[in-house]
C-alpha cells in the first residue's frame, strides 16, 4: 500500500516499499508544465527542467550530477509534461539517500548560471528543430492545436523557436524560484525501502524547504479550432493524425473510452491494425492512443501512409471509427479488458513505474488508486458503455485531421476527412 504523508512545510511524500525490489526509484514532481504557462513563456517549465541539470553550489558543473550519478552505478533523468515536471533517479538501496540528496539539491538551488543558459538555449532549440525533422512527432503537435487552439495544452510543450528564444535568465530563475516550492511538490520513492525510514530521511533532507505561493494551471476554455490541417512537406510518407475530443483523467468514462481505444488501435489485433494493415497493406503502424489532462482528453489514431494512398487511408480511418460507435462484439471487449490488466500488471514490476504510477496522480490531486482498482473499474465496464461513450466521442463534426507530407492539393484528403459510412 503506498503511504501518503505531508510533511509540516507542504511536501507530499509518497512512499511504497516492494520486498522483493532491487532498485529504489525516486521521483520529484513539480507543479510546472505547460498548462502553467502563458503564450509568451511558451517552453519555459521544459527550459527550465533543463537548467536544473547544470549546476548547483555544491555540484557547480553541469557534469557533476553525472560523475556523482554513475559513481552509484545508477540513472538520473527528467520530463516535462502539461501538467507536472518530474526529475527521477533509480539506484540500489544503498545509495538511496545520496540520490535523493543529488535530486534536492537540483530541484532546490540550481544556479542559471548566465553563461549556462544561452549555451542550454541552443540545446533547446536544436530539441525543438529535431521534432520538426520528425514528421510523426510533428504532426502530433498539429493535430493538438486543432483540438485545443490558442491555449497552453495545445502548443509543443517545448515552445517555439521564437518563444525559446526570447526567455531571458531572469525569467526562467524567477519561474523556477516560484514553482519549485515546498508546498508545490511531491517526492515519491519505491522499491527495497523501509518507509519508517524513508520518511525520516525525505524529512532530514528536505524538512527545511520553504513553501511558497506556486501558481497554478490553466482550465480548459473549449472551443476546437479548424477540422483540417495539412503541411507540406518533402517526406517519404505522409504521416496522419486524427482526433476527437474527449474526457479528462476525473471522468469516469475514462473506463470505456479506454477499452474503446484498445478495441479500436491498440495492439496487432485491433481493428485498425487488421484493416489497415493486414488486410489492405496501407501502413506499416497505425495506432489509437489517449490523451487524459485534468479536465480535458482526446481519442487520436495516427499512422504513416503512402502519399497516393493518404486520402484512401484517412477514409478508413474513418470507417472504423464510425463502425466502432455500434456495440463491441462480448468476446472483443473480454480481449481488451484482458490486454489492459496485464498491461498495468507489467507496468507496475518496475520500481520506477511504481513511483511514476503514485506521484503523477498525487501532484495532480488525483486519488492514489491502486492498480487492483484500475483494473477492477476496467473489469465493470459494460457494452453498452463502450457504446455509450463511443457515441459521444466519435462525431463526424468532432473531427480533426493533421497532416504532413508531399502535397499538391489537399481537395482528396478534405472529402474523406468524415466519419460517415
């Protein structure tokens, strides 16, 4: 069971001991992600968590933190997400207090030193320069701005050039002083651990960490911008995506409408896979996928196509999603509530998903449900609720369509662009 305790300056500590564990995982999570960013400041929280990693007082160059990580014998990363930051190391036991030292200290009193940001600042712009040379990443960013335009939870969680570019020192510090507060994270650490005492650990080391007054995010403001978005690209394929709003990761249709996506994308049997592929050799991959914010979500399918035979996949593409608004056959959904409970199962054998599992839902004020609660509430859901759900998602006039490749015309595309039988 994992325990959650808030110690007397606001941090939440998560801890989950694993007997049988080799490794401990530990993970910070910052309240800052995009969604806590105005238009402006579009990349800042990503240009920050970069900065966190070159330099502190006591470990004052950038390869400090690496040298002192791989004396352990462990690993040390970070992302950035809309919602949350997070800095995470894995290590043995033994070295669980040294590794939560190295992540405090650069979540606490990391410099920005001057000379450190402009050289990160090229880091992030070749970051941003790989994505557009990635056309099946790009065209994710695409479609997001069809879904959620003009808001935070619809631009690249890194920025833009122009953004990235801008951000002065003074900025990203104050963000950073802001933001990484006491009472604005969560430290949560798994595997071969004693809670007793790790808690007496996270309170010796981090005890003393004020909190602050952290902003928080954006909400939703609705509101889905053009059906079509196409760019023209010297690519080999042209790469699709399609999405639907949806719902967020409080909605309790998050159940259905992720069986849906099973049945609908995800796996080498499901029917996007054996239409598209099997059956009529459009793609190498094709995929449904969700993405569930706080109080919003989207239902995506992508894949990568052949330019003359873009317009004949998206129309396709289209056609399952409307078949999949009729009700799912009893053995399907069996298939799918089968493939989502060992999915979580194997999730949860690493310690460092373990940790992921518990801090994510923590910094977000979500409930800590335990997988066993996952999968039972998965086990629930119905026929008539995938129905149900699929019905309210898979709206012709709710669709949206990215694309990147060779184009001449986009007249072919925009016709099958449709839900419609």
């Amino acid at each position: 069971m994992p325990e959650l305790v808030t110690l007397a300056n606001g941090l939440r500590v998560v801890v989950v001991p694993m007997p049988h564990a080799r490794s401990v995982a530990l993970s910070m999570y910052v309240g800052a992600g995009s969604r806590f960013e105005v238009a402006a400041d579009a990349g800042l929280s990503h240009f920050v968590e970069h900065l966190c990693f070159k330099g502190t007082e006591r470990r004052p160059r950038p390869k400090d933190v690496a040298i002192e990580i791989d004396a352990m014998g462990g690993s040390i990363n970070a992302a950035t997400e809309r919602e949350y930051t997070v800095y995470y190391a894995k290590v043995t036991p033994e070295h669980a207090a040294r590794a939560l030292d190295v992540l405090g200290d650069m979540v606490r009193r990391s410099l920005f030193v001057a000379d450190e940001v402009e050289r990160e600042r090229g880091v992030v712009l070749e970051e941003l320069a790989a994505v557009e040379d990635s056309p099946d990443e790009h065209v994710g960013v695409l479609l997001d701005g069809l879904l959620w335009p003009g808001q935070a939870h619809g631009r690249d969680i890194a920025g833009t050039p122009e953004t990235v570019a801008a951000i002065g020192r003074e900025r990203l510090h104050g963000y950073y002083r802001a933001q990484h507060v006491a009472n604005g994270v969560v430290v949560a650490i798994a595997g071969a651990i004693d809670a007793r005492a790790v808690l007496a650990l996270v309170q010796e080391q981090l005890g003393d960490w004020a909190p602050g007054a952290p902003a928080t995010w954006t909400p939703n403001a609705g509101g889905a911008g053009a059906r079509l978005q196409l760019l023209a690209k010297d690519t080999e394929q042209t790469h699709l995506a399609l999405g639907l709003l949806a719902c967020g990761a409080r909605d309790a249709d998050r159940y259905p409408l992720g069986l849906l996506s099973v049945v609908v994308g995800e796996g080498m049997s499901s029917r996007l896979f054996l239409r598209l592929r099997e059956e009529l050799g459009l793609c190498y991959d094709v995929r449904s996928h969700l993405t569930q914010l706080l109080d919003t979500g989207a239902f995506a399918v992508s894949a990568g196509v052949d330019t003359e035979r873009a317009a004949e996949a998206v129309g396709e593409i289209g056609r399952e999603l409307a078949r999949a608004r009729e009700p799912v056959g009893a053995a399907e959904l069996e298939r799918a509530k089968g493939l989502v409970s060992s999915r979580i199962q194997l999730y949860m054998e690493d310690t460092q998903s373990v940790a992921g599992w518990y801090g994510s839902r923590a910094i977000r004020g979500l409930p800590l449900d335990r997988p066993e609660r996952v999968i039972e509430c998965f086990a629930r859901v119905s026929i008539d609720d995938v129905a149900r759900v699929a019905n309210a998602v898979l709206r012709d006039e709710a669709l949206h369509v990215a694309a990147i490749g060779p184009f001449d015309d986009d007249a072919a595309l925009r016709d099958r662009a449709t839900l419609a039988c």
